[in-house]
C-alpha cells in the first residue's frame, strides 16, 4: 500500500482536500445567512404587512376575527351561531370542575392564583 493511502483506497491528499471544502463552504454558509436573518419584529412586520396587501379592506383590528373577517358568508353562519352557542351549556360544568379538588386537595384553580382576573395572564 502507497504511503500516503488510506485503508479504503482514497488518497491521503483527497481526505484533506474534502475536509477543507466542507469547511470551507460551513464558513460560507454561516457568514452568507447572517444578513438574511430576520429577527422576531422584522418576521411580525413582514407576515402582517403580507396579509395587509392580500386583503386591504380588511382593517387591522379585524384579523383578530381570522377567516369571519374576510368571508361574509362565515362571518354570517358565525354571528348565528353566536346568537345560542354550542358551549354555553357546558360552560357550569367547566366551572364546577374548575373548583373540584383533587384527591391531593388542590384543583384547577391552584395553578392560576389571579384566576378571578382570568387565566390568559398566565399564557405567553
């Protein structure tokens, strides 16, 4: 065997040329993607001002409604629906589970202390 082969056959020299090419294009991968990067607000301002120019007679605060905002028809069948909604009636039961102690004592209501202010506080 050639002193500068390996066991499978390759070339000493054909190693290390690979091993500095990949190093190579990891340097440019990782210095070429640092200005395509965004941060979180530059993603925010982008994805809205996307939805902004899709549907521009929306306006801003009735995206909060999703699909009901920009189709009639849903909105209509929507505002129906909320005139007896489905999950009132099991609206008492959430409650009355949400105060029932468990065997250790403690319920649901021990994991949100300001649960009378409402829960979404506690939610990022």
């Amino acid at each position: 065997m050639p002193q500068n082969a390996v066991p499978n056959g390759v070339r000493l020299e054909e190693v290390s040329m690979r091993r500095v090419i990949s190093i190579f294009a990891g340097i440019v991968l990782l210095l070429g993607s640092g200005g395509a990067m965004a941060g979180p607000q530059e993603d925010l301002k982008i994805f809205q001002d996307y939805f902004k120019k899709r549907f521009p007679k929306v306006a801003y605060e009735d995206f909060a409604n999703g699909l009901y905002a920009i189709n009639d028809d849903f909105r209509q069948q929507w505002e129906e629906m909320e005139e007896f909604p489905p999950y009132e009636l099991t609206l008492d039961e959430g409650e009355e589970l949400f105060h029932k102690p468990f065997a250790n004592g403690k319920g649901y209501a021990d994991c949100f202390p300001k649960y009378k202010e409402g829960v979404k506080q506690d939610y990022p």
